[in-house]
C-alpha cells in the first residue's frame, strides 16, 4: 500500500513539473524571447539605411601611425550606429593599405577607400594636414553624386578627423541642413569650447580665441555642408596656399556668408563633438626592437 502510494506521488510530481514547463515557455512575454542580436551580426544589421533620411557623407583622411587602428576602430563603432552613412575614408599614403582595407570591410559600413600622399615638401610649406586627401575625396563625391537622382542626392557632407569623439546627436542634427550648418566643438583651439554666438535665431559671432580674425573661426568638426552646395560650386576645395586653421574659411566662403549658417544644436548651447588627440604612444627601446609581422595593431 505505501509503495504504491510513493508510486502515485512521484507520477504527480512529474506531471505538475511538465505543466510549470509548459506554462513557463508559453506565457514568457515576447520581449524576453526575443533574441538580443549577436555581436558578429551588429554591423550589418545596424548600418541600415531609410530612404527618407539625407545621406551623411563622412570625409576622413587618415595616415599610418601607432594609434591609427585604435582611432579608426573606434571612430567605425560610432558610425555603425548611425543610418544612411557612407564613409569615405582617404588614406595619406602611396598605396591603399590592408589595415585600413581590412578594417572598412570588416566594418559593415557603406565606405569608399581612396588613397593620395601628401607630397614631403608640401606638408612642410603649410601646417595644414588632410587637404590633398578632402579635395580628393570631393572629386570623387562630385562623381558619385552626379550619378544619382535629385531625390537619391539629398544629403550632407561632414569633414571627420580620424581621432575626434562623435556623438550620435551630431548626426541627427546635420540632417536638418539646408545649406551649411554649425555647432559647437569641444575642447579646441585653447577653449573648453569654441563656437558661433546666436543673436534672434542667427549668427552674430563667434567665441574664438585662437586666431579670432579667421573668416569663420570654427572648426573643421563644428559645421557641414549639404552635399548638393558641392555640384553647384564644382570649384569649391581646400587650399594649400593659406596659413594654418584657415582651411575651414576657404571651404566656407564658397557657400555662404556668417548670416547664413543655420546655428543647431539647440541653437548652439549643446556640445555633440569634441577635437580630442590621442597621445602618441611610446614605446621604449626594447619594444621596438621586437618585431610583430604576424600580427596587426
Ligand atoms: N592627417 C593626414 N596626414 C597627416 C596628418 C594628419 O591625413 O600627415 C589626417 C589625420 O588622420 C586626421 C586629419 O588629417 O584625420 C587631421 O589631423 P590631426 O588629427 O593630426 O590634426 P589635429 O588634431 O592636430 O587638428
Ligand atoms: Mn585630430
């Protein structure tokens, strides 16, 4: 009698475990089933596009350094959360290289690798770094833009420098651009930050210590341009013939006047970007004396 009674009770206690399973699987909430993306299927599936947003075209020169991959590394995980974004990244260097070849493609991203080396003599004559690299990237652009549709060119074009810090709400605010719109940029030019005074809604001014006399006395991170402004001004590049920060002035001239910048985050009181360095790395005697051809930094 009792072991038939133990029998009965173990027959019951695995069917309430059965009907607990049962219930547990079916009744959880479609949120805590749903599968969180696995880190391999990020790129792809986050660099998405929505035609209805203008294109970010971002122009970034880069050149072979210790901290390169670290920087475009970081830089390409920014940009994979951002839509409708095509990279153009243009390597100061004689030949396109694997690192950054490899990185691009890895990446998901929607990119084109160019490649032009600043000739020695001209990067001594003139402070300026990137141009021969912006002005190829635009040539190819004008190309590129050519070949679409008016509805498929709405877009803006942003100078990216490799080792800046974006944040994503930079990019939402540039695609409000009519023309040429501006921000504030952080610690830059000797400044926590540096950027346009706002009088009604408009431009007045700027807050600029460093070479305050520059046309447009901002940075090259603080303003973009609406990509269609670079057809209609074929002739609009950077220069090399200028003194060192006046690269953003030469390109601003061609379109607008100060009274024409569209003055944006939040009427230029948030700060969305910072010109931050990283450090040049140092490595001592003895780490330069190791070689690392297996491996990639
Ligand atoms: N750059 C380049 N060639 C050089 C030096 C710099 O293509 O010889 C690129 C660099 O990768 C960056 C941009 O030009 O994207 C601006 O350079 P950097 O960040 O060194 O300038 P800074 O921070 O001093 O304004
Ligand atoms: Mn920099």
């Amino acid at each position: 009698m009792t072991s038939f009674l133990s029998f009965k009770k173990q027959y019951i206690a695995l069917g309430m475990l059965v009907f607990i399973a049962l219930f547990f699987f079916n009744t959880r909430p479609a949120s805590i089933q749903c599968q969180v993306p696995q880190l391999e299927e990020l790129p792809a599936s986050v660099a998405s596009t929505n035609s209805n947003l203008p294109t970010i075209y971002g122009i970034t020169p880069t050149y072979a350094r210790l901290a390169q991959k670290a920087d475009l590394t970081r830089l390409s995980q920014t940009l994979m959360l951002v839509k409708n974004f095509h990279w153009i990244v243009i390597e100061d260097a004689e030949n396109k290289t694997p690192l950054v070849a490899n990185l691009l493609r890895d990446s998901g991203l929607k990119y084109t690798q160019l490649n032009i080396k600043t000739e020695k003599e001209k990067a001594k004559k003139a402070m300026a770094s990137g141009v021969e690299q912006r002005n190829k990237a635009l040539e190819w652009l004008r190309g590129h833009l050519r070949g679409l549709s008016e509805e498929e060119r709405i877009g803006v074009v942003y100078f990216m420098d490799d080792d800046n810090t974006y944040a994503l709400k930079v990019f939402e605010e540039m695609r409000k651009i009519n023309k040429v719109g501006v921000w504030p940029v952080g610690i830059v030019g000797g400044m926590m930050v540096e950027m346009p005074i706002i009088t009604n809604g408009k431009v007045s001014g700027f807050n600029a210590l460093w070479k305050p006399f520059r046309p447009f006395p901002i940075d090259m991170a603080g303003f973009a341009v609406a990509a269609n402004l670079f057809l209609e001004h074929p002739e609009a590049k950077f220069s090399r013939k200028v003194q060192s920060g006046f690269q953003e002035s030469v390109i601003l001239n061609y379109f607008v006047k100060k009274e024409d910048l569209e003055p944006l985050a939040d009427n230029c009181t948030k700060v969305y970007v910072w010109h931050t360095r990283t450090q040049k790395p140092s490595i001592s005697k003895a780490g330069k004396a190791m070689t690392y051809n297996h491996i990639e930094v």
